[in-house]
C-alpha cells in the first residue's frame, strides 16, 4: 500500500486509521513485544519519518490500540454480565458469578490482556505528557464504566469497585506472561509433582485471582 502526502484532515485521519488498523492486524499474528515500527511502517507504505507525523512512537500506537479494545470489551462483557449473574442470588453468589464471566471473557482477550501486561513496564515510558493524558483520561473513563458494571450486580461493592477493575485488568495483564510455561518448566514439573501446584492455567489462576480480590473486599454483614 502507498500513500499521497495527506493534505486534508479527513486523508489525515484515514491515514491514522489506517496505521490504527495495520497494527492491530499485526497483534492478530504476534506478540506487542515482536511489533515494531519498521514493520509496521513497511506494511502501511510509509516511511517510518511519515508514520511518526501521526504517532509520536510505536507505544503511542498500542496505547490507541489498548484503549480501543478495552472499549470493545466493556461491550461484549457487558452483556455476558447481564446473562451470567443471576440477579436475585446472594451477594457472594453473585460475586463468585461476575468473577467466572469476567475471568472467562479476559482469558479470550489475549491481545488485550498482552497490551495492560505491557503498559506499566514498556508502554508508557516512550511517550510524552501529552499522550500519556490522551491514554489516561480514556482509560478511566472506561474503567468507570466497568465499575458502574460491577456495582450493577453487585452494588454491595459500592466505592471499591473501581479498584476491584483496575487490580483484575493488572492480573489480566500479568497472569498471561507465565502461560504457557516453556519445556523446561513443564519436564521440571513432570519429574516433581510437588512443583506442580505453580502451573498457570491462564483462566483458572485469573478466576481465582479476580474471585479473590473481590470476596476480600465485599463488605460483610
């Protein structure tokens, strides 16, 4: 693909739409770690000077792309919730329910799950002040209404739920690094058994994370 010189704002939003979109082909087939903007301007037909008019760095693309998904989700989980909670259960029924739909929807999120486990560590440290707030200010937002969600089914949460997201989407992004485990882990746990309780199945370990965080801070009466 090759591009004319933009001179509009629409033929410039379409370009960044389309590095937007180029990208996120690209996480369908690597890790957030193997994309780099060599390749990626490769694929899109610009030169890496041309793609950094519309994105400061690589991280300024995958945190677009991670706020995008993290609204996409919120959509589709949204739903499950509705389906999966039964409404008149007891609250620790109900918050034994949200944990397994949530757990369940993440563990599909892989690319959503590898872009949170990058954030912190990677995706914010080669970005302005500008794209951080650009990032942040979306972010919450979303995790607000993930909150409202929780509170939804479960309103005995009440002003811990926003922290209850934030500490779920953490383990969503941490858990996966350890899955799956390399050869070596795997021949080490096959000679002892007893190492064998630190194998991550990615879904269980995060249920279990995720039910955990939120029975410890539903209110007992």
């Amino acid at each position: 693909m090759t591009f004319q010189r933009a001179r509009s704002e629409e033929q410039r939003e379409i370009r960044r739409r389309t590095i937007l979109d180029t990208a996120a082909a690209m996480l369908a087939e690597m890790p957030v770690a193997g994309l780099s903007l060599n390749e990626l301007s490769r694929r899109v037909g610009l030169a890496k000077s041309n793609v950094l008019r519309y994105f400061e760095s690589r991280e300024a693309v995958l945190l677009e792309l991670m706020n995008a998904f993290l609204g996409d989700w919120l959509d589709e989980v949204a739903d499950e919730l509705d389906t999966g909670i039964e409404p008149h259960a007891s609250p620790e029924v109900r918050a034994r329910q949200l944990a397994e739909v949530l757990s369940r929807s993440l563990a599909r999120q892989t690319v959503l799950c590898d872009l949170f486990g990058a954030q912190g560590g990677v995706l914010e440290h080669n970005v302005s002040v500008e794209v951080v707030k650009r990032h942040k200010r979306p972010v919450y937002e979303k995790l607000s209404t993930m909150a409202d969600l929780v509170r939804r089914h479960l309103p005995q949460i009440g002003d811990d739920a926003l922290m209850f997201c934030l500490m779920s989407l953490t383990s969503a992004g941490a858990l996966p690094t350890y899955v799956p485990p390399p050869p070596s882990l795997l021949a080490a746990y096959a000679e002892d058994p007893d190492l064998g309780a630190m194998h991550v199945e990615l879904r269980d370990t995060l249920q279990s994370a995720v039910s955990s965080t939120l029975l410890g801070v539903l209110p007992r009466y």
